[in-house]
C-alpha cells in the first residue's frame, strides 16, 4: 500500500471514531498540497472547533518540517480551531498531542513515542476537554 493510501485510511479512521462520538467530521482534500494552508481533518461539535494533522509512523520519534506545523497553527487561528496532532505508533492507539507539546528542532518539531504517550491525549480524553 502506498503512503498515501496509508494517510487517507488513516485519515478516515479517525473520521470515523469522530462521528461514532457525535462529532461532525471531515477529511480536507488536498491538505498539504495547495497553496494555502489547511488541516487533514475538520472536526466540531457546535462549541469546539478541531483542526487534526494526522501521522502514522513505526519509528520511536516522529518529525514534522516546521512549515507543516505553522500552516496548521495559522488555520487554527483563522478558522477559530484548536490544533492537534493526530499520531498513531504501530500497533498503538491514536494519541492527539496539542501542537505546544512538540520539541521544536533545527528543522522543525519533534515527538518520541515515550514522550506522545504521556502527553498525548486518547481520543475520549480529547473530545472531553472543555474549550
């Protein structure tokens, strides 16, 4: 299966576990590949706004080019969302890590698996918090 195949299954997963909640959910087409920026997923329930970039990986770290994340934060910001990232390690739940808990690097940002499993939220823990 091609990786992006793998995103867009992975993508509609998570729309999935969204609606099965009574979250209003959306995969944005073209995510990362238009001039402007724009999240993989929309999600809201009438009093919050989520805007989810979400990542599969098998290695114990996970980058992201700093770019990614400031398209993403930029969104949030004019969309009135929150940003998430949504990251899930081989054979592991999804975990949703808040954009300010990734280790900024030289190039961009950073998460260890170690470190997405204390920070990182489950997706009921997620759609729990209050705004």
């Amino acid at each position: 299966m091609s990786l992006k195949r793998k995103g867009i299954q992975a993508e509609r997963e998570i729309i999935h576990m969204l609606w099965e909640r009574g979250w209003a959910a959306l995969r944005v087409a073209g995510s990362g590949s238009m001039q402007f920026p724009s999240p993989d997923i929309l999600a809201g329930n009438r009093l919050r706004v989520l805007a989810i970039e979400c990542k599969v990986s098998r290695n114990d770290k996970k980058y992201f080019l700093k770019d990614e994340i400031k398209q993403l934060n930029n969104f949030s910001s004019y969309f009135g969302a929150e940003s998430w990232v949504a990251l899930k390690y081989y054979r592991e739940e999804w975990r949703f890590i808040n954009t300010e808990d990734l280790r900024e690097t030289k190039r961009g940002y950073c998460i260890s698996k170690d470190v997405a499993k204390i920070k990182g939220l489950l997706i009921d823990e997620l759609l729990q918090l209050s705004k």
